[in-house]
C-alpha cells in the first residue's frame, strides 16, 4: 500500500518537475546507477539541520554537521559511478567533468548572480568589495581556501559573509578533482579498499592530530576532511560487489542486521546534530555524523527505516532540492537580517529568519524545476556539450566581475557624491607594525599587552614615538587567546605558544610601561584582570596602565554616518554618533572599579571620544579618517587621535 502511494506521489511529481520515480536512472555513454530515493532522505536530514542551525543555533546547536552528511553521501555516489564506469569499461574523465558541470553550476550561478543584486541594495561597500572577492573564491570552488586565509581578529564576522558557506563546495569540488585519477590508479593496481582505508585513516588522523593546535585548516581544508568522503567511497567499493558490510545487499537474512544498523545510524546523526560542538569540529566529534550515515547507507534501501522514513516522498523532495536549498538558504538569511538591521536595529530578527527560510525553499523548487532539471536533460551530445561550455564560460564571467568588485572598492558609485569618500572600504589592520618595533632605543620601555584592542593602539603609539622617546614593543594574543589569567582558550596550543613568545619577550625587555588591552565585554571573568596586573606588578613594572573597550557599534560607523546623512541631509555628515551598544558602559564602570582596587591606572576611551552630542567617529571627509575600522577597532587615524589624547596618562 505504501509503496504504491510512493509510486503515485512520483508520478505527479515527474508531471509538476519535482520528483523523479525511483527507478533506475540511464545515462547516455554513463554506467547504470540504480535509484535510491532514502539517499535524497539522507540528504533532506543534512540540508534541515544545516538551515536549523543557522536559522537558530540554539534550536539545532550541532546542525553544521549536516554538511558532514552531504560528504559522505558525495564519496558514496561518486565512486559509485566512477567504479561502475571502470568496471564496465565506459568511464570517461570528460563526461565526469562535464556532468559535474551541469549538476552543479547552473544553481550556483542563479544564486551569485542575484546574491550580488541583492548586496547592491543591501551591502556597504566595504562588505559588498568582500562578497566580490568571495565571489570570485566560490565561482574558483576556494572559497574554503580564502575563508581560512581570512580567519583572524580583523576579518568580517560569519553573519555579515552571505557566500561563507560556499567553503563546503569548495572542498566537495577539490575532492572532484583529485578522487577520480586516484581511484583509476588504485583500480589498475588492484589495490582500491586497501589503499582507501588506509588513505581516509590517514586523513582522520591528521584532523585529530590538528583540531586543537590549527582547528580552522581542520575545519576549512581538505586534508582533514578527505576521510569523510572516503566512507561514502568504501560503501560504494562494497555494493560494486553486491555486498553490504560482510553480508549480501539483497539478502532476506541480513534485514534485521540492516535494520539495526539503520537505527543506531539514525541516533548517530541525531546526536551530532544536537550535541557536536563547533570549537572543536571535525575532530572526534565527526565520527558521528559520518559514522551514522556510513551506518544508514550501509544498511540498504530495503531497511525499515530507509524504506519508510528516509524514502517517504516529502523528505525525498526536501533532498532532491536540497543543492538549491544551500545554495540560498545563507544568502537570504544574512541579507535579510543586514537589512532589517539597518532600517531596525536587531528586532524582528527572529520573523526575518522564518520570512528568509520560506523564501528559501520557494526559490530553491523554482531553481529545481526551471534551471536544474531542464539543463540536467541534455545528457549527451552537441546540446549537452554546448550547455556545458556556456555554463563554464557564465562562470568564469562571473569569477572576473567579482574580481572586479573588489578591486573598485565595492562600488560607492552606488550612493550620493556627499558621502562616497567616506564609504571608500577601509583595509583593517593594514597600519599594523611589527611586533617588536624599537624604532627609539632611548627613554622609558612600553610594552602593549593584549588583544587586537591593544594591537590597534600601535599604529598611534608609533607616530607619537616621532615627539616622544620610548621603545615600543607588542606582546599580542592572537584570536582566541584571552590576555588574562587562568582563562582556558578554545586553541590551547597555539595559546600556549603565545604565552611562552610573550614571556620570553617579556624576560628580554623588562619593560617599565605596560599598556593592557582587551575587547573586555567579550570576557565574563574580568576580575581576572587583578591576576595580569598583580603578575605584572610582582616582576618589578613601574607603571601599569589598563585601557577601557571603545564604543561598540551596531553596524560599520561607515553605514551609520550614510543612515545619518539619509535621515538628515540638509545638516550634512555629523561627526559624532549615537547609537552604541550601552552595556559597553556597565563594563567600562566595572573596569574602573577594578584597577582603583589595584592602584594602576584606568584609561577610558568613553572619556576621550564621548560628550554629551555622542561618540567621535569621523576626523575628516575621506574614509581614512573614520575613528573606527569596524564596529570596534581603531582605524590608524583613530588610534593616532586617541593615543594623543591618552598620551599623559600613559607616561605620567
């Protein structure tokens, strides 16, 4: 019975372009591959708690492992159809690559293309010129790549990146790349399982060995992540031979097995998806999802819960659409909060991510019905050829204009000619020195100690070394490394490392200044404050000064002053703001009772940059004078103004 309504809701959905009858697909000078429809099941699973978890990380706190999922499913389809070919004698790189092609580009297309319309309305320039080189990145399939060459204090947040997720598809793509010459070399030498188990422990182990010290090369590139595909592929080596596990596929003896399997599969993937945590992701963590679904596509279409769960035909049509649905799921999520951020500040978020899902899987059937399906049918000759060149050259199109973008500066054409000068992209860090500059080596030592909100005092302290004599040092925590005692930091490692630079640094210069800084409302024990400065005072430091957070904006205080000569534009560009986020102040209050107690010195940036009118943001009408790079760090002319107003307290 249940089968027979499956076949009738397959029919219709053949009739509207939805669903596929699971039969066995035929592809023109391509291998037989039987349908299973518990695998697009297994892929409704993936794609759900991926959108769960970015629509609300508290409902689904382990959903990025979805993509996991979606890994292990593409080793096992893939070396299906590259094993089959082999066997058959019918595989061929080119239509491997072109298939590829069709499969892949056509929704990637649809999505950069109107992810740019969208962020021309949207976007300020200096993240619009960031979705350029993302753009670029996602259309070379490296967005992984550049996403882990970002990583770092200076680089923009998750949320306001509507292609970050396009570093899956990077790694998925590179997998393409490589996995196809491997498995011909292995089947020539007869050596394929063997050679793949010990490839994908190889790979498994290296992201254990690197999840603590480097977890974002585990998390972004392929190394680490290579084992995962390399499940699916394991599976696709056994059913070439019609075997599941130890045991024949079609066996009737076997169900109950499979059964179980099915089941501890499913809890598997349940578990990760609830309770895998992002800090320290792949690591052992993966084993879950990858596990599981190694587990259920194991067990065979005919096990209980892939034959009535996994297969039922609404999870089957959530999993045909399912590229499309990534594909759009992120970009309307971060827009769509951006925009209602700008016009609302963060009310309504919550409506905005529902608004954002919903449109999400309208547009991923439209995409589906009327791009995907209707160039996925021209499966061979000159049509399908012509298709295929036109989709990469589109591409490619796509991939230079990017590019373009990012280098005009993310388009300021696009607002009035009062305020494009301010909106020209800001380089964030770019005015950095070194960590050990003694451009002076007369007059008192002064060692900045802290976290990119000390960091960005150097650029100010460096000019003022041209009328002040004093050596300058920096003694950094890198990202996330708290500069504070007893803290446990999510990279131990690399944190200890940190420390033990910073204490030798320390040991070499004996400084007779320290200047502690920190993003402090980021931390919840700043008592531990005491802890630094008592450390500091014990090895004989003549003067401790601590410096307080900046304000700390909503948005850009580039997007702000825009939305203040928008509302008002008869008065011009204002030069002080309003509008920061005030539990700042609670901290900064916090902060001066703090160091009162320990008799060091309290600098407060709400002192020097605030009144009654508002915060200073801009010193002048080119960009480069905006006080702050981003929503809380100095820019250089920012730091130089600040350090000038400081500069007394600093050295009294």
């Amino acid at each position: 019975m249940w089968r027979s309504r499956m076949f009738r809701f397959a029919a219709l959905g053949q009739e509207l372009g939805a669903v596929p009858a699971p039969t066995t697909v035929k592809r023109a000078g391509m291998p037989e591959l039987p349908y299973r429809a518990d695998v697009d099941g297994l892929r409704a699973i993936a794609v759900l708690a991926v959108i769960g978890f970015h629509a609300n990380p508290s409902f689904m706190p382990g959903g990025f492992a979805g993509v996991d999922i979606f890994f292990v499913i593409s080793g096992f389809l893939i070396a299906s159809l590259i094993l089959t070919g082999l066997k058959g004698g019918s595989f061929s790189f080119a239509e491997f690559y072109a298939r590829r092609i069709r499969r892949l580009f056509p929704a990637l297309i649809v999505v950069l293309l109107a992810t740019w319309v969208l962020g021309w309305f949207i976007l300020p320039p200096t993240e619009y010129a960031e979705l350029g080189r993302h753009t670029l990145a996602g259309a070379g399939f490296a967005a992984n790549i550049l996403n882990y060459a970002e990583v770092g204090y200076f680089d923009l947040p998750a949320a306001a990146k509507p292609l970050l997720h396009l570093w899956s598809l990077g790694v998925e793509e590179q997998f393409y790349i490589v996995f196809p010459a491997l498995l011909l070399l292995l089947w020539r030498y007869k050596a394929l399982s063997s050679w793949l188990v010990l490839i994908g422990l190889a790979s498994f182990a290296l992201n254990i060995a690197l999840v603590g010290s480097h977890p974002s090369f585990t998390f972004y590139l392929p190394l680490t992540r290579f084992w995962e595909f390399i499940a699916g592929a394991l599976l696709a080596c056994a059913h070439l031979y019609g075997r599941t596990f130890a045991l024949p596929v079609h066996s009737a003896s076997a169900l109950p097995l499979h059964d179980v399997s099915a089941a501890i599969g499913m809890l598997l993937i349940l578990a990760g998806i609830s309770f895998a945590r992002e800090d320290a992701f792949p690591g052992w963590w993966a084993l879950l999802p990858v596990l599981g679904t190694f587990l259920i596509i194991g067990a065979g279409s005919q096990a209980w819960l892939n034959r009535v769960v996994l297969a039922h035909p609404k999870l089957v049509f959530v999993g045909l659409i399912s590229y499309p649905l990534y594909l759009w799921h992120w970009p309307l999520l971060v827009l769509a909060r951006t925009a209602i951020r700008n016009e609302h500040g963060n009310e309504y978020l919550r409506t905005t991510a529902i608004i954002a899902v919903g449109l999400t899987f309208l547009l991923s059937w439209l995409t589906y019905r009327f791009i995907e399906r209707p160039i996925r049918a021209r499966r061979s000759g000159y049509t399908a050829r012509r298709t295929t060149a036109a989709l990469g050259a589109s591409l490619a199109v796509i991939a230079v204009v990017g590019f373009a973008i990012a280098q005009i500066g993310g388009l300021t054409i696009r607002y009035p000619k009062e305020v494009q000068a301010l909106l020209t992209p800001l380089a964030a860090g770019a005015d950095d020195p070194p960590a050990d500059e003694s451009k002076n080596s007369a007059g008192p030592k002064l060692l900045v100690y802290g976290d990119s909100h000390a960091h960005h005092l150097l650029a100010g302290l460096r000019l003022l070394q041209n009328e002040r004599s004093f050596r300058l040092s920096l003694a950094g925590w890198g990202w996330g490394c708290a500069p504070l005692e007893d803290i446990k930091p999510n990279d131990q490692e690399k944190c200890r490392k940190l420390a033990a630079d910073n204490d030798a640094l320390f040991a070499e210069l004996k400084p007779d200044i320290v200047v502690i800084g920190a993003a402090w409302p980021q931390y919840k024990h700043l008592q531990r404050i005491s802890d630094t400065v008592r450390g500091f005072q014990r090895l004989g430091v003549s003067r401790i000064v601590v410096v307080g957070s900046v304000p700390a904006w909503p948005q850009p205080p580039q997007v702000m002053l825009y939305k203040a000569y928008r509302a008002d534009p008869r008065h011009g560009v204002p030069d002080r703001l309003s509008g920061f986020d005030t539990r700042t102040l609670a901290v900064d209050r916090q902060l001066r009772d703090i160091t009162s107690s320990l008799g060091v010195a309290y600098i407060s940036a709400y002192d020097a940059l605030c009144n009654d009118n508002g915060c200073l943001v801009r010193l002048g009408d080119a960009a480069k004078d905006i006080v702050q790079v981003d929503l809380t760090h100095f820019s250089a002319a920012g730091s130089s103004f600040f350090v000038r107003q400081i500069a007394q307290q600093i050295f009294e």
